[in-house]
C-alpha cells in the first residue's frame, strides 16, 4: 500500500479523534515536539522497527522520547499504529497530522532567507501584511544565506519574491548576455 495513503488516513483518523477529544491544539505541540526528537534520535527507529519488542516496550520508548506524558488522544493513536505494525509509517502520519491541523486551522508556513537575521519587528510587519493578503495565520520561519548579499527572498505556499541582491544581478546578467531564458 502507498506510503502517503497510510499516513494521510491514520493522520485524518488522530485529527478527528483529537478534535473530538478537545485535544487537537495540545495534540498539534506534541507532535510538533514529537517529530523534531524523532529526527534527532535515529535510534528510536530502531526500537520501533524491531519486531523482537513487544508493543508496551515500543510505547514506552516513545514516552522517554517525548519526555513526560502525552496527551491522551496521542498516547491511544501511537498504541493503534504499533498494534497495527504500522510503526514504519509513524513520522509520515506525524507529519500529514501537521498539515491536516495546519488546514483546519488556516495555517501557513513561510520562509524569509535574509542575508542576515531580520529583526523580529520586520518579520511581524512582514507576516502582518501576508496576513492581510491571504486572510490566514502566517508563521515565517527565518533562514540566514550570506550568498543572498543583501534583500530577501519570501516564500508562501506556491508564491515566491526575490528582492535579493543576488537575484537582481542574475536577471541582469541574464538580460545583457542573452541566456537560454532569453525570449526572442
């Protein structure tokens, strides 16, 4: 079966369940939390894949990796998944969980590459104003790239502004030497 297909209904299933427990937003952080320690310990996986555990010992380990105690509706989901040897699958419903939430609740994620860190006042305007545009929650998330020189790139979704140095003097260098971009 599809990889996607499987962690998109076990995701839909968690964000019904939670939704209908009341605990969809502490849901969200914890799997928000979940998957960042998932990432950063490798190990987890191979206690999750082994099939010499037993499921208890497999749900314990993800109650260390989580470090204190999950909300129920998680809890009870992470059991469901490990009794149904779907552990393999685990981060991909995670993250499809993510953006399930993120859809429900008119969330976007976007993407500031400065040359150098942008003050959080500038990235509030910023998100203000995209806000407005888009009649939607905005979180930007900041990346620093020296190679920029100066300006920024914003990235919403399938939108892209490059207001980067480095992105006007390629769209000159492209104009004066006729690239393979040039239309004739």
């Amino acid at each position: 079966m599809y990889v996607g297909l499987i962690a998109r209904r076990y995701a839909t299933a968690l964000y019904a369940f939670a939704t209908a427990n009341a605990e969809a937003d502490r849901t969200c952080e914890e799997v928000r939390r979940l998957t960042v320690r998932y990432r950063e310990h490798p190990s987890v996986r191979t206690v999750l894949f082994s099939p010499v555990l037993h499921a208890d010992e497999k749900l314990e380990a993800m109650r260390r990796l989580y470090g204190g105690r999950m909300c129920g509706s998680l809890e009870r989901f992470i059991r469901l998944v490990i009794d149904h040897h779907r552990e393999r699958y685990l981060h991909f419903m995670f993250n499809s969980f993510i953006g399930i939430y993120e859809y429900h609740h008119n969330i976007r994620e976007a993407t500031l590459a400065t040359a150098v860190p942008m003050s959080d006042e500038v990235v509030q305007r910023l998100a203000d104003a995209a806000r407005k545009k888009t009649r939607s929650e905005i979180r930007i998330q900041q990346e620093v790239h020296p190679e920029l020189l100066g300006g920024f790139v914003f990235r919403l979704g399938d939108i892209q502004i490059d207001a980067s140095i480095a992105g006007q003097l390629e769209r000159l260098k492209r104009e004066f030497c006729g690239g393979p971009n040039r239309i004739v």
